[in-house]
C-alpha cells in the first residue's frame, strides 16, 4: 500500500494499524496525519511504547497519557479512582483521536488496559471508547520486554483490545531508506526467515576484517557504531572524544513545565542533558528538520563550536555534496503537549556523540554508515533493527554477528504474511470505492471530531435535541481533496464542476476573507505545478511578473495581457494556475 492510500484510509476514520519494513515511512505518515488533525483543531493523543519513540512524535508515553503507569491492570476501585482526579482521565475524555507508535514493544495486556481505562473513562463500551484508535509499528522490530513478576508476555495483536479494535491493515511496501539493492534483499530474506548462503557471504564481506580496499566498498565517512548494551556505547564515546585535541564546549539543557514530565522528555530524548563537543568530535543529529537540511541520523563532524556561539558540523561527503555539507545546528525543543497546551518542554542542540550509539536508541534513524557489533544479540529482532539502520552495503562494518541476530519471531513471520492479506484486502476496498464515497466518508468523520467542521455539535435546539453538526461548505469540500493531493481532473470529477472552477476556488482558499472558514497555504498546492510543463511554467512566470508590474497596484495580473505575452500554446486554465501558485492573490 501507498503512503497516499494509508492517508486517505487515515482520514476516513477507521481504527488503523500503520507497518511495513523499517525505511518505508511509516512514522512519517503519521506525522502528516497528526499535520491534519492539528490543522482542523482535532484533539488528539499523541503518544508511543517508549519515550525515545514518543520524542520523534513530539508526545509522551502511553503509560503516563492513559494513567495505566507500570501498572499490568487496573481494578474497579482503581478504575474509579482514575476518572475521578486524574489529569490522564481529562486527556482521555476530550481526546477524539489516540496514536501510539512503536507498538511492537507494548505488551498484549497493557493494550487491554488501555482498552478499559478507555471504556471506562468516556463511558462508552465502544473499543477503546470511540475513540478512533492508529497503531503504528513493525513486528519483526523489538518485541516487549518482561521484567521480573509480570504475566507471560505477547505482542499487541494477541489481545482482545486487538480483535476487539477492527484496525484496517496498512502495510507500507515502498522502502525510503535503503537505496542499495545488495542491501534491501538481505533485509528482506531476514524478514522472510530464511538468510540465503549468498546474502550470509555478503554480510561476511563486510566485516572490519575483510579486505575493504577497492573503491566499490570503501565508505567515506567514520562509521558509527552500534552496541547492543549501554556500557559499551558510553566507553566508546568518552575514550574517542578524549583523543580530540581541542577545548571542550559544554551546553546545557533548559527546561520548564511540570517536573516528572520534564524528566521524562530528558530520558527518553537522545540530545544529552550535558552536551559536550569539540572541534573534531564526532556528531550525530537526533531530530528531523528538512529545512535546516538534515534529519534524525545525520551524521557529520563539529567544525566550530564555542561558548554562546551554535555549532556547526560538516556531514558525510554525498554524490552532490562531495565536500559534505556545513551545517548550523540551532537550539531546538522537545515538548509534552495536550490540546495545544504545552505541559513541558526542554531545549537542547539536536546533536550526540556519535562514535557509539545502543541499538534500542537507533530504532527510527536513518544513517549513511555504521559499525555493528551483533556478537551478543540477545533477543529476536535485534539484527534486524541494526542492519536495517544503513542506507547501503558499502556503509556497514560489522564487528561480530551471532546466528541470533539474523532470527525473527517465528509467530511474527506467519502472522505477517495475515496482516500482508489483510493490507491487500483494505486496498482493493479503497480501490474499487467511489472517490466521492471516500471524500464524504472523511467529510463526515472531520465534522464529527473537528470543532471547526462541527459548529453546531455540542448545542442543543429549540426542541432540546443536540444539532447536527453543520455540512461541509463547497470550499471545504475542495480543501479536503487538496490536502489528499488529487489532480485538477480528480477533483473536476469528484466535485462534478470544472477544472476552472476547482482553480477559482483555490484562489478563494488561498486568499482567506469573508465567507471562507478554510485556508490554505501555497505549499499545499504546490503539488499542482507538475500539471504545467516547466518550459510553459517559465514563460508564464516572467509574463506574470512584467504584467504586474506595468500594471503598478495591488490588483491581481489581468489575465489578457499575460495570454498576449506567452501566446496560444498556453492555456487559459494554465494561466490562472499558475497565478495563483506564484502566490499572485488578492488578501483579506
């Protein structure tokens, strides 16, 4: 399945289970969904299995959303006592939508938990309380963790809340973080339980032993390194940070909010509390900003740090960056919010020492090279985690690999072939349904959770009866098919009006003002560019500006003069098109 089609699916308001191979995008789908939600006002839980996962989401844990804690499972009495005074029971009343991530590593009983805390609290025997549930993870990744006196443990989809939920299966095939070949395969073969000779003799070409001497599989960048046990990585990095030979600059963490969940947010961010750096060091960054041009995983090389000054790192050389990258990496936040509030926050450079790093703490990066040391993989699902962390072949070093590192759970390799059928089936269903169907079903599950879409919900009328919530208006309607980024065509076709109307509104939606409750930006259409040649786009960009500026005011470029200029090869939809993506709108 697509990230699209696992979009539109999102959007409808089933109950959803997101997964796929690591790489294949299945935090960032989320990431647009939640875009969405926050867009049009939906409260939400965002929240993960662990703290480190819950920080790439910018949420908190589920244990500390839900008021379940460590606790295996609540009582009536407990029960009670949670509704009744808990901060948790106001999330969970208010909520109309609850993500968790990472779900691998939740245990099966703590998702019936959830399950009832859920009922209980919203008084609502609906699974999980109405609330609309999305799950997110991979089973072949790490699998919970029993600590001593708890019951025997399991992954989520052997609780009732499972089989109760009805989650839509989507499995996201594309991979986005593997760019080799070589690599991609052996990840696969782990995934499908069986590691052929030949994908075992390339993992063995790789060893910090073998002969890496051609120019095919020499790497370019210090790898890092990845241990499976914490007391590893901490020697690492201290002794090789040690051999630097330049001044230490230290940086702080700042925080506010309330004190247990700004411990929290400490423990589970990667950012150290204590930052220290030199010139020469070692650096890795540990969130994603696509703006400043780097991502959770970026790996790079301090070239200047220094009391009250921003460090700056130069990245691993690249096919379009031979010299690497030099990068200013600025003070960033990590926060615990609820319905828009902000309940803590740290503020931290988005930077770690990067010769060392545990695997746990690597699940959801993307890095160019590391070096492995899987000699003691200790649990199934480890190697895989590891392997699949590197974008190529030629970047990984492996130390040590044990037979366990290339073992997946046998139960998650059959019931992952289950859950394959069942993405398939959502997908021929999604298929096969009519667009408008589609765009009315995600109408109406908007108007239901969204205050802005539901003006009239929660009141009562003349009659005592609660109002409907009011229907979506024309331009409403055109914003939901942007935001799914359907062509002009599609959305003529599924609005049943022309392409020059769908444009005209877009210009309405672009410039706000009376009548319109719905905006857009013009980021969201600039998807739509693709729909004019790019030699028609430059030709229609000079024209449009030489016509505004003779025309010397604020009113839009006239459409006549702009057609005289670029001549008869170029449409009339094509020229209000682009007006509007070069931002040429009237405001207010």
């Amino acid at each position: 399945m697509t990230q699209r089609d696992a979009l539109n699916i999102l959007k409808t308001g089933k109950n959803v289970f997101i997964t796929g191979p690591a790489g294949s995008g299945k935090t960032f789908v989320v990431n647009q969904y939640i875009a969405y939600l926050k867009e049009h006002g939906v409260p939400m839980g965002i929240t993960a299995s662990t703290g480190v996962a819950a920080t790439h989401l910018g949420g908190m844990t589920i244990h500390s959303w839900s008021g379940m804690g460590i606790q295996n499972n609540l009582d009536a009495d407990e029960l009670a006592a949670l509704a009744d005074k808990s901060t948790a029971a106001k999330r969970i009343r208010e909520a109309q939508v609850l993500i968790v991530d990472e779900i691998s590593m939740l245990h099966h009983f703590r998702l019936d938990t959830l399950n009832a805390i859920t009922k209980y609290i919203r008084k609502n025997e609906e699974p999980f309380g109405g609330l609309q549930v999305i799950l997110c993870g991979d089973f072949f990744q790490l699998p919970p963790v029993s600590r001593y006196g708890e019951p025997e443990t399991h992954f989520v989809y052997r609780s009732e809340a499972w089989r109760d939920g009805n989650f839509a299966v989507c499995y996201l095939e594309e991979n986005f973080r593997q760019t080799d070949d070589s690599m991609l395969s052996i990840l696969n073969e782990i995934r499908g339980g069986e590691v052929s000779d030949e994908a075992r003799e390339q993992l063995k070409s790789r060893y910090k032993n073998a002969d890496k001497n051609s120019a095919e599989t020499a790497i370019e960048i210090e790898p890092t390194r990845l241990f499976t046990h914490n007391i590893n990585v901490d020697a690492v990095n201290q002794t090789e940070l040690a051999k630097v030979n330049s001044p230490v600059s230290t940086y702080e963490m700042r925080s506010k909010g309330k004190k247990h969940l700004v411990e929290a947010l400490k423990k589970s961010c990667l950012a150290p509390e204590t930052l220290q750096i030199k010139k020469g060091a070692r650096v890795m960054c540990v969130k994603n900003n696509f703006e400043k041009g780097y991502v959770n995983g970026t790996l790079g090389v301090v070239i200047s740090c220094g009391f009250g000054v921003d460090p700056v790192i130069r990245t691993a050389p690249a096919p379009d960056h031979p010299q690497g990258r030099v990068l200013t990496i600025e003070l960033t936040q990590w926060k615990v919010e609820d319905d828009g509030r902000v309940l803590a926050e740290i503020e931290q450079y988005p930077l770690r020492l990067a010769w060392a790093i545990t695997v746990h703490k690597s699940q959801g990066m993307s890095l160019d090279a590391i070096e492995v040391d899987l000699s003691k993989a200790f649990e199934p699902g480890m190697g895989y985690v590891a392997l699949s962390r590197v974008r190529t072949l030629a970047g990984l070093s492996i130390l040590g690999l044990n037979e366990n590192a290339l073992q997946v759970h046998p139960e998650v390799l059959e019931y992952d072939r289950h859950l394959r059928e069942l993405s398939q089936k959502a997908d021929r269903v999604l298929q096969s349904a009519d667009e408008k169907d589609i765009v009315q079903a995600q109408a109406e599950f908007l108007a239901k959770v969204a205050p802005m879409h539901a003006m009239g919900e929660g009141k009562k009328g003349k009659n005592g009866k609660m109002l409907k919530p009011a229907k979506l208006s024309t331009f409403e309607k055109t914003a939901i098919l942007v935001r799914a980024q359907k062509s002009l065509t599609e959305m003529a076709k599924e609005r049943e009006i022309t392409a020059e109307t769908i444009i005209s509104q877009l210009e309405r939606l672009i410039e706000g003002g009376q009548g319109i409750e719905e905006t857009l930006s013009l980021d969201d259409i600039m998807y739509l560019k693709k729909e004019i040649s790019p030699s028609h786009f430059i030709k229609l960009e000079k024209a449009l500006e030489e016509v505004s500026i003779a025309q010397n005011d604020d009113t839009l470029p006239l459409l006549g003069p702009v057609k005289t200029k670029v001549g008869v090869n170029i449409s009339w939809k094509e020229i209000r098109l682009a007006r509007v993506l070069l931002g040429y709108v009237r405001k207010g």
